[in-house]
C-alpha cells in the first residue's frame, strides 16, 4: 500500500501543484529524479515504468501548453512501459534504460510515429524503421514518450529565423521566462527537459544545438565525438558535423544514455573510425573528485555580457577549490573557421539532405521541390523565409576545389585550435561559457545570439557538454567542458564533478515575462 500511496502522490502532485511549481511527491521529485534512484524504486517494487510513464504524461498535459515543447506523445507509451515491468517482474530488466521516458527531437525517425523536421511537408507519412539509434534506445527498454518541437530544419532554413520554431509545432518557449528564447535547433529537448516532461531527451547539433538549448534552459546537454553515434536515419544537415546527443537534468543521466546511444553503424562510415568497441559505461566513468590534480584552460570570452563574466569568475573558483589548476587560454583560429564554416554547410545541406528526403515516402524529394512546397504553404514562410534553402539550390557541389578547401579550412583549424590549446598547456580539458543569457523570441528581430562556445568541438567533431552554471536574474547560463577527439568520458566526469561541486541548477518558474534581468 505505501508504494501505491507514493505513486498516487506523484500523479496527483503532477495534477494539481500550480505551474511554475514542479511535482514533489513523497518519494522522489520528477525535476530532481536520477534514472539510478528511479530503478532502485522499480527494482524494490516502490515504482512501475507505467507509473512514471502515466507521471509524465499527465505533467505533458498540465505544464506543456505553456512550454509548447511537445510536439506528439507516442500513443504506445503506456503500452511500451507496461512490457518494461513484465520484463523487470520476469527478471528480464534490460539496464538502467529500461522503464524510462524518453522524449525523441522531431528529426531522428521513428517508425509509425510521425518525423518531421519541424514541416509540414513532412508531416502525414511516418518513417517505416527506427533510426538506429532509436532501436538502441528500444532495444535498451525506453520507453518512446513522443517527439519534440525543433526549429524548423534543425534551425538551417533561414538566415533570419527564430530558434524553436517550427511551422509543425509553432514556438517552444523558454520555461524559465515564457517570453525569452529556447535557443539551438534542439529546443523542444532542452525546454521539455528543463520543465521535467520527460526523464532524458535526445538532441543533435551541427554547431550549438545540443549545447546552447542545454545551457538556456538550465540542464546537461552532450555533443558527443562525431562518429559516437549513429546518423542514419536523422534529417542532416552535415554529415561532417552533424550528431545525436543525450539531454537531461544531471550528468549521470546524459552519460546513462550516450552508453546507450553509442555503437557502429554500417551505414554511416563515421561511427567506423572510433579506435575502441564502442562498449564504454559513461555512468562508471564518473568519479568523485575528477577535478583534483587536474589543468583546466579557460575559455572566458569576456567583455560581451557582464552575467556571463561574473558566473564564469565563480566557475573558476570553484574549479581551484575542487583541486583544479586554471589556465588561462584564448583560442586560436576563430576568425579563420567562422569565415568558412557557413559556406561549407550550404553546400552540404546541398548534397546531404536531398539523400534524406529520398529515404521518406510522400516526402518532397528534392531540394526545389522543399522549396516549392515552402512557397506554396501557408504557414512555412509565414516567421522567416528559406535564403539558406535558396542558396543550397545554387551553391557548388561538394567536388569543387572552393568547397573542399573550405570543409579542410574548417575542420583542420578547428581541431587545431583545441588540439594545440590542449598540448601547449597540458591540459586536460577546456571550459568556457555555453551561452549568454536567453534573449526574448522576436520574430522581426531574429535570434539576438551573441555568445557562445560550441563552434571549435561542433567544427571539429569533438565532444562538447554544458552543465548548469549560474543565472542572469531568473535566465540560466551554461558551463561547456570540451577537450580532444573520443575523450566523451573525460569531459563527461570532470563535468559530473563540477556539477557535484556546484549544484546550482533549480527548476524554472514559468514567469509569463522575465524578472530579475533587464535585457
């Protein structure tokens, strides 16, 4: 009776605590819940993944309306949890995966489910198999909850658009202020996780959109290595930049997940050239006190937002007292990456997205017939336009000699950059801010970014994770650790580390406009 009574808190909590409150019920708290403490209750019979799943479902219901992070909840997601506790009563739990919620970004395919980038001219026509990475997910017992909004095309249609929007699922906004912005492509992920509508979520970037949704709404977001997981199946951009990445509320979960979500794939030769069996338990690699005896460089990127500079000084603080050594470091080459990273992704939008669209029944299956669709639409270009589709239509193939000097521009000084940093200081991994603070959705305005940190890993297909670092007023801001190629697991636990030494994150009250912060 006592676990019955604590699930009914849960449910109920879920039901009837005002929003901006998150659910806290007797047991645990949905915005405060690991996956260990999660199965600890499932393997003492305190929880059934249909419970948690109901949990979410109903929090989906009550919270969402105002996040508008959800595009579709998976009509199977009971069903899919039901079999997870058959298999956990059986003895046949999976791992730490099974029972629970996942929220999946709206470009990774799901069978029967629609996948649709964000457009309509997607939309109607489910992709018939699983990504692999979403049977990975299936295979380790989660529970598919539904799919979340993105900015349209991973946020690559236009040079003048809104992040988080989509002519699918309209704006997500930023649970922390509904008027401020959720940032990066992966907004329906990030802004799901920070108002706890899911346990995990799973984003891609091709430069800051794990990242910088992840640091704006104030959770752990990881870019892991290029080539760590599976492609096939997720509508690119850039097959020389693109990856799936894990999102959650804490470190051990992202790294529960990216253990998942790791493995060869056949089909996309970049998963090939990973130099081990890919068989690595992230979780295990964390390890209290990463941080002692360790080098850490120091991105500041100071001068551009006073919040960012004061939450960054009190970032080095406490990696000097968790027994790191700072260094100062500037990275080289940014200029010269910036000047060539955007002309290079045109022309590989180009080449690669056409290749998706043609794996998708009833989808338009070529670049000018996306573009006519647009144009014809009457929602699609109703925010912004479709310049960057426009110029993908005209910009040379990827054999001209212009391109590939831009692609090997890009990557080599990229890896560079950190490669270099790293050697030169000793070091074992670079900090630096994820993002500044959110700034408010203005669809004549655009997206006011003005800081972040993602482009030398995104460029250079290294790993990238941001952490909760502190807060502009009630807007979160993020702490990106990054280093070399493969080194996922090293960033991961000196990321843990810090998160454990500086627990920061509180969950988002839903304020219908931003107090604390004048921008």
């Amino acid at each position: 009776m006592k676990r019955v009574l604590s699930i009914t808190c849960v449910i109920t909590s879920v039901l009837t605590a005002p929003i901006p409150a998150a659910a806290t019920p007797t047991r645990f708290d949905l915005d405060r819940a690991t996956i260990p403490q999660l199965r600890r209750l499932m393997d003492r019979g305190e929880l059934t993944a249909v419970e948690l799943t109901q949990a979410y479902l109903n929090r989906i219901r009550v919270v969402d309306p105002k996040v508008h992070a959800v595009l579709k909840v998976d009509d199977t997601a009971l069903a899919q949890a039901a079999a997870s506790d058959r298999r956990r009563r059986a003895g046949h739990a999976r791992g730490p995966l099974d029972g629970i919620p996942v929220l999946l970004k709206d470009n990774i395919d799901t069978r029967d489910l629609d996948t649709t980038a964000g457009s309509r001219a997607l939309a109607g026509a489910p992709p018939l198999v699983d990504a692999p990475l979403v049977a990975r997910l299936r295979g380790a017992g989660a529970v598919v909850l539904g799919k979340a909004n993105l900015s349209e095309w991973a946020n690559f249609r236009s040079t003048h658009s809104t992040s988080g929007w989509s002519g699918v699922g309209g704006q997500t906004n930023n649970p922390y202020s509904l008027d401020r912005n959720p940032c990066g492509s992966s907004s329906g992920s990030g802004a799901g996780i920070a108002a706890s509508l899911a346990q995990v979520a799973i984003g891609t970037e091709t430069d800051g959109s794990i990242v910088c949704p992840a640091g704006a709404n104030g959770i752990v977001g990881h870019k892991p290595s290029l080539g760590l997981v599976s492609r096939t199946g997720v509508a690119p951009i850039s097959a020389e930049q693109d990856t799936a990445g894990p999102m959650a509320r804490n470190v051990t979960d992202v790294a529960i997940t990216l253990s998942v979500l790791q493995g060869r794939d056949p089909a996309d030769r970049a998963t090939l050239a990973y130099p081990g069996d890919q068989t690595t338990d992230y979780a295990a690699a964390l390890r209290p006190g990463a941080l002692r005896g360790t080098r850490i460089g120091v991105w500041r990127l100071s001068g551009i937002d006073p919040d960012v500079d004061r939450v960054v000084a009190r970032s080095i603080a406490v990696l000097r007292v968790n027994g790191a050594t700072v260094v100062e470091v500037d990275l080289p080459y940014q200029d010269e990456i910036g000047a060539v990273e955007y002309p290079a992704l045109v022309t590989e939008i180009g080449r690669d997205l056409p290749a998706y669209l043609r794996t998708r029944r009833g989808a338009p299956q070529t670049l000018q017939a996306l573009v006519d669709f647009n144009r014809r639409d009457p929602v699609e270009l109703s925010k912004f336009g479709q310049e960057l589709f426009e110029q993908a239509l005209t910009a040379p193939g990827t054999d001209d000699p212009t391109y590939r000097r831009q692609r090997a521009t890009a990557t080599s000084l990229a890896r560079r950059s950190i490669d270099e940093t790293l050697a030169a200081n000793r070091l074992d991994a670079i900090v630096a801010p994820t993002n500044s603070p959110a700034w408010k959705t203005d669809y004549a305005a655009g997206d006011a970014y003005i800081l972040g940190s993602s482009t030398p890993a995104a460029v250079a297909g290294y790993p990238d994770v941001s952490v909760p670092a502190g807060y502009a007023g009630e807007l979160p801001i993020g702490l990106s650790f990054f280093g070399g190629r493969w080194s996922d697991a090293r960033v991961l636990s000196l990321a843990a580390a810090y998160e454990q030494a500086s627990p920061v994150r509180r969950a988002p009250r839903y304020f219908t406009r931003t107090t604390g912060s004048g921008r």
